[in-house]
C-alpha cells in the first residue's frame, strides 16, 4: 500500500505534468517538493502526529499540499466545508479542535470567528517558502488517519468520517481499475475540495499519473474553456453542474473531443441534459459513492448505462454489497432494502460520535441509510434515502422513482420529491419542481403524465414550483430546506 503518493509518484514520473493551478503546469516532482516542504512549516509551527490541521477555503492549491503532506507529517488532513452557517462552523472545529485553520479572503471573518490558530492564504506562498527543518519521518499503516472529511449534512448536523489509508489507497487503486483510467486521463476538479468528491478523480490520477485542472470555484463557461484546453477526458459533476454546462452558450462549439464519458453523482442527470451530452457524442454514466465508503462503490459500462440510466451498475471489486431487510437477512432480488457495504474501502468511523458509529458499522458491515434494489442481470439502483420513504395509503413510496419519473415529463428542468402529511393517505408525496427556460406547466399536467410512468399512490399530491432548488454545501438537493419551505408557505414554496 502506498501512503506517500507525492513521494511514489515523484520517483515514478517526476517531470509529468500533475496538476494546474492558476494557468501553470505543476509536476509530480513539484507537488512532492511543495508536500515536503509543507510537512517541515507546520511541524516548526507545533502540528505533530495526528493532530489536524484544517482549511476552510474555496478550492486552493493548499487543499492538494495538505493532502500530500499529511502522510509525510502523520497529521490529518481535514477540510472544512465554506457554506455552513458560522454555528456550525464554530461546533465542528469546537470538536476537531485544528491546531492550524488555512483559510482565503472570502472565508476571513467565519475563520476569525472560531477562535483558533490561523494561516491566511493570501500569505500562503510566502509562508511556504520559509526554511525549515525536515519534518520526522511518519511511519504510517493501513488504518491510521489520513483524513477526516465531513459528510453532506443533509439528514441533521454532519458527521467527521475517519478516513483510513488503507480507503484512500484502495479507492484510487479501485476506481483506476473500474473507470479505465491511466496516465493519459484528465479532469478539470470543480467540485468543492471539501467534501468526498475530492477522492472522486483527483486522487485516483494523481494514482494514476494523469493530470488535473484545478479550478477555484465552478463557472460553467470557463470550465468549457479549461476542458479544452487541459483535455479532460472524464468529466465528473452533480447534476446541476451538467446542466449549466449543457445551457450555456458556448456548450454546442466547446471542444470535448477528447472526452470518453462523463459521471453524476448525487442524483442522474435530466435526460434532457443527457441528450444534450448525447448530441455532443458524450455518454453518461451514473455514480454512487459516499463519504464513509469509497468513495467509488459501483461502475457501470457506457453500453449499459444507456441501457439503465437509473442504475449505478455492480459494486468495484473490493466492495462486497448486499441490500437487507431491518432484520439484517438478506432481501430478494428485485425488492428493496438497506444497502450495506463491506471492504477495505470503507471508514474506520465518526470523530467523536461513538453511537452513530455503532449504529452506521456492525459486524463489518456500513448500514449506508440507503434504500437500493438489485435486479435479476446484477444491476444495482439507489431507491433513495431510509429516512425519506413514505407511505401512502398502506403503501412504500421510494422518492427516488418518482424523481425519475417525473425527470422525464415535459418542462421539468430539476425535481425533489418527499412525504408531507395527508388527512385521508397519512402521507402523500410533495414534488418540488424547477421548470427549464421557457418552459410552461401545471400540477395538474404533471400529474397526467405521471400516471402513465406510475402507480397512482406513488403521484405526489403536492406540487411546489420553485425557480432554484435549495442545495446542501456538496451540492445535494436540500430536501430539509423544501421541507421548511413548504411548511412556511404551503404549495406556493416561495412568498
């Protein structure tokens, strides 16, 4: 297993372009001379084995220097996520306890707020710059902490998953192996650097020895300049990203030729925007990871991804899946149940909540909260989350499908869909709906077309038509957040 990448990587292909940052090429012989030198300041700052060493920044380069740095110092890389209210911002450094806050000019005054030893980053490359002894050599293993990372938050306040060597190495090594990559591949990184995106693509070719566009924040447009111009040959995003990718203007004359597919993760693409990509002869891929396992657990092929877009494909192969009733015995195929994960690849547990550890690991097995089926070919579809099923009139309701469903129903740009109170049902589905540019609809027109694709339990009783949907800092849909609204306001959503 290899801890120090920086240190493989350099000895392998030092002079190989690895990472662009601010229009320069930097070599893997430079990243690890960046990482060591990185390791030796923050050990003559007093940042010693398995303390944590955060920043709270938009996309930076010190995101990459701490990732490679940290197995040089034995200190934990742990990246704060820049949306969070300052509360929550204050309560979970209050429980990493950081010996050293990295933070840019946006993120000042929440940085200044949490009471800790801060390094500005309008300083950074000066700071880096001065001499220092060489850090001591960490000796490391497969399960001390390379990282901790905080999950989406979405269901309540997030959690710091413990993210061992042994999950970061075998997620590069299995992500390689599953998506093709090589030396030859490219991505531009414009998902936020805080959350489990990070080891989506970067780390896995830095593994690989390709090469990433780092891009500071997400601009539709300059992303189609930089995937030109780097070569991206992958591209990864949520949904929404791919989206205003697919309605920009430059979109249509773009050069992707070198691109060979594209992933979503989160939630599949409207087959609007897939059709979009489909016309520039680019396929689309469906993705499921998460923070506390991977975070790559399936793959899928191109030809079978156009055959079942809904389906996230067969676990990596060092990933053992089963779906399971409550009891933990194993579901039929084609029912649904919890998803639980087995591997290598999944986390050691939560910094500092030892009842949600419990509660997500047993026996060797992570109880995801997932809702997932598994059909007769071995194909895998999420079902969505425990927590969010609903039942109407004495029936399961997976708001996954419904998505789904209505995804494909004229106009609909973006949808979310979650079980509200009935008087008569006990619930009934609320689907909170974004319209395309132009385009014209009604509840009642969505509620025709949906029952020809459904059951007519499964057709949300209520519709709420929003001009964005509210998303989490990993650019999640943020169903709590329309749950609010709709409490607020009723169907209109928006006063």
């Amino acid at each position: 297993m290899i801890t120090d990448l920086a240190a493989w990587r350099a000895a392998q292909t030092p002079h190989r372009p690895a990472l662009r940052w601010r229009g320069e090429w930097l070599s893997y012989a430079q990243l690890d001379q960046r990482a060591t030198q990185l390791a030796a300041r923050l050990h003559a700052e007093g940042v010693r084995r398995d303390d944590r060493v955060a920043i709270l920044a938009h996309n930076h380069i010190a995101h990459v220097d701490l990732l490679l740095a940290a197995p040089k110092l034995g200190c934990v890389f742990t990246p704060l996520n820049y949306r969070l209210a300052p509360a929550e911002q204050k309560q979970l450094t209050d429980s990493i306890e950081p010996q050293l806050v990295l933070h840019d000019r946006a993120n000042q005054l929440q940085a200044e707020s949490l009471g800790r030893r801060l390094l500005p980053l309008a300083r950074y490359a000066a700071w880096l710059g001065k001499r220092a002894e060489p850090a001591p050599v960490a000796t490391l293993g497969p399960d001390d902490i390379h990282m901790i990372l905080f999950t989406g938050g979405s269901t309540g306040v997030p959690k710091g998953a413990l993210l061992p060597y042994r999950q970061v190495y075998d997620n590069a090594v299995g992500t390689i192996e599953a998506w093709g990559l090589a030396d030859a591949d490219c991505a531009v990184q414009a998902t936020p650097a805080f959350h489990a995106a990070l080891n989506v693509l970067t780390t896995p070719l830095l593994h690989a020895g390709g090469r990433v566009d780092w891009m500071e924040t997400f601009d539709a447009g300059e992303y189609l300049e930089r995937a030109a111009s780097a070569g991206a040959t992958v591209l990864f995003m949520v949904p929404t990203m791919f989206q205003a990718l697919s309605t920009h203007a430059a979109f249509a004359g773009a050069d992707l030729s070198h691109v060979r597919y594209a992933i979503t993760g989160g939630a599949p693409c409207p087959p609007a925007v897939r059709e979009r990509f489909a016309a520039r002869n680019i396929r689309f891929r469906l993705g499921f990871g998460m923070t506390e396992c991977g975070v790559n657990c399936f793959t899928i092929s191109d030809d079978e991804a156009a055959r079942h877009p809904d389906s996230v494909g067969r676990p990596l192969r060092r990933l053992q899946a089963v779906i399971r009733n409550a009891d933990g015995t194993p579901v039929k195929r084609g029912e649904v149940g919890e998803l639980t994960l087995s591997g290598s690849v999944v986390c050691a547990g939560y910094w500092r909540r030892p009842a949600e550890t419990a509660e997500a690991l047993r026996d060797g097995w992570l109880w995801t909260g997932d809702l997932a089926r598994e059909d007769e070919g071995g194909l895998f579809y999420i079902c969505g989350r425990r927590k969010e099923m609903y039942i109407s009139g004495g029936e399961n309701v997976y708001p996954a499908e419904v998505e789904a469903a209505l995804s494909q129903c004229r106009g609909v740009a973006e949808c979310a869909v979650l079980g509200v109170p009935h008087p008569r049902w006990g619930e009934t589905g609320l689907a909170a709906v974004t319209l395309a540019h132009g385009a014209r609809q009604s509840a009642d027109n969505l509620r025709v077309e949906l029952k020809e694709r459904l059951a007519g339990y499964k057709v949300p009783g209520e519709f709420m038509f929003l001009k964005a949907l509210p998303k989490t800092g990993a650019g999640k849909v943020d169903k709590p957040g329309i749950r609010v609204l709709y409490e607020k306001n009723g169907a209109a959503g928006e006063p």
